[in-house]
C-alpha cells in the first residue's frame, strides 16, 4: 500500500486504507500475545510511511513540522495505530 505506484495517492486516502488494513490485522491478532506483533506493525508502518513521504512525487520534499515527532505527525490526520487495549473489569 505504500510502494512507489501509490506516490500520487492523497494522503488522507492512503490513510484510510491503512486504517482498514490495521483493523483487519487487529482482528486476526487479537487472541494471541498482541503486545510484540503491535509493535511490530506499528514500527514497520511507520517505516513505510516515513519512505513514502521521503519519495512522494511532488515539486517540493514533503517535511515534517519542526517540534514533531513522526508518530505524531501521522496521528494527526486519523492513522490509527495498533495498541493493547486494557482488559475490561467485570
């Protein structure tokens, strides 16, 4: 979803493509050990993304705010990354 055929998808919806995505692999993962496979995906995703950005076409680089971090920058417009939720009391 993020290789060089998708440089001139608009952003939000790459996004909403990951976040279908993401949902999926939540599903499939959630009755195991999740912790280590979020990480996981999360850290690859960020990757991808961070490559992706760096190649998109386009005249100018794409930069990220100064102050930010890449995860939050990512965050912002609806990326929805994997996390544990907590276990709910009966």
């Amino acid at each position: 979803m993020t290789d060089g055929r998708q440089g001139c998808t608009p952003i939000p919806r790459l996004i909403d493509k990951l976040n279908r995505q993401l949902e999926g692999w939540a599903n499939y993962f959630s009755p195991g050990y999740t912790r280590e496979a979020y990480r996981n995906i999360n850290w690859h995703l960020c990757y991808r993304l961070a490559n992706h950005l760096k190649h998109r076409r386009s005249q100018r680089p794409y930069q990220i705010p100064e102050g930010m971090s890449l995860y939050e920058h990512l965050k912002r417009p609806g990326l929805k990354f994997l996390g544990v939720k907590p276990c709910e009391s009966r």
